[in-house]
C-alpha cells in the first residue's frame, strides 16, 4: 500500500488522508500568494496577501498585508490606495454577502478559481499550491504570517 491514498467510500468532500493505517483528520486545501507587482514591465513584486479554499469544508478566505514601504521602494509612484482597494476588494469576494457582488451568488470553489485567474494588473495571484489542515480558516492567517509579514 502507498504511503499516499484515499480512504474510505464516500463522497469527494469526505476524504481523508491515511498514513501508515490511520485516518487523519485533516483535509486538503488549496492556497496562493497575492503579489503586487507596480510595474508589470519589471516584474518585481512584493507578498500582500493569502487566498486559502477548502472544497471539503467548501470555505474560501483572504488576509492581506501591505507592506507600503517595501512597495514604495519597487516603485515610489505605486498607488498605494488603488493596491488597498483591490486587495480589500478579494477580500469581500472571499467573504461573499452584498460586499461581493455578482460573485456572492457563487459557491466557494468558483470564486476562489475565479480569483486565482492569471490577470496582468498591478495585484496577482501567484501558483495554486496544496496542503492539509484541520481547521480552513485559519490557514490564512497562519500563511500570512509565514509568507507575507
């Protein structure tokens, strides 16, 4: 037997990852970095934020951090209140209700894809990586602190 594989029967969101004959309660959730990148010719970009989503827990989340100064120095013309607005704004995506717009209507999964979409603005999302957790919403904060602070 792998050291790697899905348990049980159920249903997609029910999967478990098994080790060495145990079942552990973690699930797998999905992350990518937002980056600003002042100016997209360059390609320098500073860390600014987190998007996490679990499909088993069907949550997707975002914490940001601006760094205003490590962004002024890539770029001293950086509109620093257009970053905030944009990063503030995939923040209200990921908390759906009236702040996220035609995207409130849409599951978990749809707008986390949606926000990860490859766009060549000033905030991008970097590469979709994976992990295992036991609690989704605090993987942003965690990862924030890890990646972004």
């Amino acid at each position: 037997m792998s050291e790697r594989h899905l348990a049980g029967g159920g249903k997609a969101g029910d999967r478990h990852i098994v080790r060495a004959g145990r079942t552990d309660d973690r699930d797998v959730f999905e992350y990518a970095l937002l980056r600003v990148v002042p100016r997209v010719e360059r390609g320098e970009c500073i860390n600014a934020g987190v998007l996490v989503y679990s499909r088993a827990r069907a949550y997707v989340g975002a914490r940001t951090h601006l760094d205003e100064s490590r962004l002024l120095a890539l770029d001293p013309d950086a509109d620093v209140a257009g970053v905030r607005a944009a990063l503030a704004a995939i923040e209200s995506v990921c908390a759906g209700g009236a702040e996220a717009g035609q995207a409130a209507g849409d599951d978990a999964g749809r707008r986390f894809r949606w926000l990860v979409a490859p766009r060549s603005t000033v905030v991008q999302p970097g590469p979709v990586h994976t992990g295992l957790t036991t609690d989704p919403a605090a993987e942003p904060e965690r990862l924030l602190d890890l990646l972004v602070r």
